[in-house]
C-alpha cells in the first residue's frame, strides 16, 4: 500500500530535510516543488561565495533528491503559476518550506534613498541569485555602513574587504567582484543598537575578521572585562570567546591594510540623510539598563555612500497563506490537516543550516500520524496541471546539467561560474 502523496514546496535546507525524514517514515511519492529553477534556497542564493565548504551540503541535498520516491520540479511558484488550493485538491500532504525571503527594512527617516539596500537584495547580488542581478548598487563610495550584529551582516562585511586573490575560491560573478574591486571602499562600519555581549555573530565567522589581508577590525569601545547578564553556561563561553577575539584585534600588526571595519556598538541609527542619494547617516548612542535599551541624546553622523541593513527576513505574502509575527500560522508545524510547515516559514529565520533537521523530523512525526494511505494521486495530477497551464519546470536531472555547466565554465580554481538568468537555465535544458 502506497503511503500518502506529498508536496513540498520550496527546495532549501527545510525542503530537504523534510523530504528526508518523510522518506524515511512512509513509503510515499515525494515532490519538491520550487520557484527557482534550481534548488537549494539559500545554500545557492544566501550562503556567502567564498565559504564553499558550508555549501558541500548540497552533496546530501542531492542523494535525497535523487531517492526513487522523490522528484524535483524548479521554476514553479506557488500562489502564482499554480495556487495553494490547487495544490492541496491535488496531494494528500503540502508542506510548506518557503522560507523567508523579504528583508525587514530600517523604518527610519531616508530609508528610501538611492544606495539604502536590505541585505537579502545585496547578499542575492553578489551571489547571483536572478532575482538580483540586475541591483547595480553603486559602490563609488569611501565609506559603507552595514546595519546589524549577525552573520550575515559580517558576510557582507567580508565580501566587501577581501581582496581579489581572497575571492578566488568563490562563485562570485564576475560583475559583482570587478564592482568591489574597482571601488574605492576604505572604511567599513558594521554597526549594532546593542553592545558585544548581545551581538548575535559566532565566533568562526568573527575570527575570519582578524585575518584579512587588507582589512584591520577595529572596535569603537573599551571591551567589557566580563559577561553581565543573564546567560546560559554555554552562552556565556561563547560570548568570552567573542570578546576575547574583540579584544585580539587590537593586537593585529596595522601595516599595510587599506581597509578598515570599524565594528559600532551602542549605536542607534535614526536618519538616513541625502537628496537623491544617501550622504550619511546620524546614529544615536545608546545604553544598556538591565536588558532595556535606550537613548542617551548623543547623535553621531558617519558620512556614507551605501547603507546594507541586515537586521532580519520576513516572509512574502502568498495568496491562501496566513502570516503571523513573521511566520506561516501554524500549531508546531501543523497549518491544517494536510497542511504543514517547516523552516523558516514555521518557525522565523534564525538558526544555522543544521536547526532545520529537527523541523523536517517534526513536520514528519506530524504526517505520520495523521496519515497512513494515499488518497489521492499527486504527481500524476501534478504533471497534468503543469502541461494544461503550460508551464516550464525543471527537473533534477535539468539542474545536474545546469551544475555541470556552471563547473565547466568556472576559470579554476572557482568552483563554479552561475548562470544568472532564468531565461539562460532554461535554454541551457531546451526547456
Ligand atoms: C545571507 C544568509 C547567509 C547564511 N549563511 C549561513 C551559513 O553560512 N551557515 C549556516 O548554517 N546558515 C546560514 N544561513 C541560514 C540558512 O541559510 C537557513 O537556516 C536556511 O536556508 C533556511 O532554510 P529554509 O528551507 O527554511 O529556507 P530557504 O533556504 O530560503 O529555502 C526556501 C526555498 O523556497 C523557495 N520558494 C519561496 N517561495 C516559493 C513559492 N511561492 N513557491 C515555490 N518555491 C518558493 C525559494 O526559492 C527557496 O529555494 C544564512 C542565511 C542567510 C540569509
């Protein structure tokens, strides 16, 4: 006997791991549907070109694609090209895995202007997400600001001080590598409302700050000499080992570096200034009462050409989904019956890569015990509702021909060379 029929909709880690665990648990067909033609969410299109080893997870994203029970179909949005109740007439079981893919804007004065970006639209540029790659940000500036204390506010960072030769192991397109190289970007603020203690950076990513070639790390205030607060053991050995690599920076040999990023702690920013364009940006220092931020008057002005807020994602609006406080309305996993979600959609975007495991075993316990047969048939339906609306989806063996390309035109030793267009993958597969 068949177990139900499954859609999951979005390929990224979530995506993945619950295919997996479903796989695992019932001896159902498994379909994972996306919008791109290419799969793996953020891994492809997040996960920063020059940490590759991070991205090696797509080798077990890839075993599971390529189980007998499981089929991948790209270029398909759902809520557009076919609807949440097509879908749920069609499959016993959909489960939602879209992630988040909008940014939390700075809802401050000027946030508007030319040369204010979010870092989901910044970080898809430089990874060549189609969606992005026509962003031009204009990088003809001394000074960048990058608002947040998280890693991915480091990524970028990071990307923007590397030299050429550091980038050389990464898929960054070309455009965006000759844009940072011929920018004359000197100085780097990464700035946080709140202090070191509170940042959300982990130390691996911190400490890759230390040893650049071209770029010293350097911290606006006297490092504290212990963790106050209320943490766990292991929050406060890992908040030490941030403070300690804080405070090794200042140590770091000064010679010779262009660039510098100046890490901001306690600095509010209030109001963007410019005419067309952003000029600078006041923060306003701020103060730890207890866990309570506030103000304290003082304003400071940093002259900047480009302002990145990395300050959170929120998800996009679906027809036939409800959002709540930035997630899909769900009950730990469950939306409805046949209904369910995983990842970032379920649960809003934190964590690394690995927390999204424990979502796929949890929206797989769900299903488990709220269905046992097939009812209905799924991917037979599936593929008529694609050819009767004549869409173009891929398949997983159109992506392995799309990867194989993108290696095989990498100059080495990048590791690929990303087709950046939708149109181009298509044509590539004769689609
Ligand atoms: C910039 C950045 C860098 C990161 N770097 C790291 C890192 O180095 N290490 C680490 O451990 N974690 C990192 N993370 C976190 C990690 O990427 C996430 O935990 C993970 O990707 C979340 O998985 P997900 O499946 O919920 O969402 P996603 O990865 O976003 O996948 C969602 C998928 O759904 C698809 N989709 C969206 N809407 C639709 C629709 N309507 N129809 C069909 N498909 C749709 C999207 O195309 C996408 O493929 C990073 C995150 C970001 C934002």
């Amino acid at each position: 006997m068949k177990g139900p029929s499954v859609v999951v909709i979005g390929s990224g880690p979530s995506g993945f791991y619950t295919a997996e665990s479903i796989s695992k648990k019932l001896n159902s067909n498994i379909d994972i549907i996306d919008r791109l033609p290419t799969p793996f969410g953020l891994i492809r299109g997040g996960v920063a070109p020059d940490h590759q080893t991070t991205k090696k997870i797509t080798a077990i994203y890839s075993k599971i694609a390529k189980k007998e029970q499981v089929n991948f179909f790209g270029n398909i949005e759902i809520g557009k090209d076919i609807s949440i109740d097509e879908i749920r007439k069609i499959y016993d079981v959909v489960v939602l895995a879209i992630g988040s893919e909008l940014d939390n804007k700075l809802e401050i004065k000027g946030s508007n202007l030319k040369g204010v970006y979010g870092s989901a639209e910044f970080v898809g540029w430089y990874n060549g997400h189609p969606d992005y790659v026509s962003l031009e940000p204009d990088l003809n500036t001394e000074n960048v600001v990058v608002v947040g204390n998280g890693n991915v506010a480091i990524d970028i960072v990071r990307v923007l001080s590397k030299t050429s030769e550091e980038m050389i192991n990464s898929d960054i397109p070309e455009y965006a590598l000759n844009s940072i190289n011929k920018s004359p970007i000197k100085n780097l603020y990464m700035v946080g409302r709140r202090g070191p203690i509170e940042a959300k950076f982990t130390n691996v990513e911190l400490r890759e700050m230390g040893n650049l070639k071209n770029c010293l790390p350097i911290v606006n205030l006297d490092l504290p000499s212990k963790v106050v607060g209320n943490y766990s053991e292991r929050d406060q050995r890992l908040i030490e080992k941030n403070l300690e690599t804080l405070k090794s920076f200042s140590l770091i040999e000064k010679n010779n570096k262009e660039k510098k990023l100046n890490f901001n702690f306690f600095q509010k920013p209030i109001e963007i200034i410019g005419n067309e364009r952003v000029e600078s940006v006041n923060f306003e220092t701020t103060k730890l009462e207890g866990t309570k931020l506030k103000s304290t008057g003082e304003i400071n002005n940093i002259n900047c050409g480009l302002i990145i807020s990395a300050i959170g994602y929120k998800p996009k609006e679906v027809p036939g989904i409800k959002i709540s406080n930035g997630v899909v309305k769900n009950n730990n996993g469950k939306i409805d019956k046949g209904f369910y979600a995983a990842g970032w959609i379920r649960r809003g975007p934190t964590g690394v890569i690995g927390t999204n495991k424990a979502d796929g075993e949890l929206v797989a316990d769900l299903i488990s015990k709220d269905f046992k047969d097939q009812n209905k048939d799924g991917r037979k339906s599936l593929i008529e509702l694609i050819k009767s609306k004549n869409l173009k989806s891929t398949s997983f063996e159109n992506w392995e021909k799309i990867d194989s390309y993108e290696k095989k035109n990498a100059v080495e030793p990048a590791p690929r060379k990303k087709i950046l267009t939708i149109k181009e993958m298509l044509n590539l597969c004769n689609i």
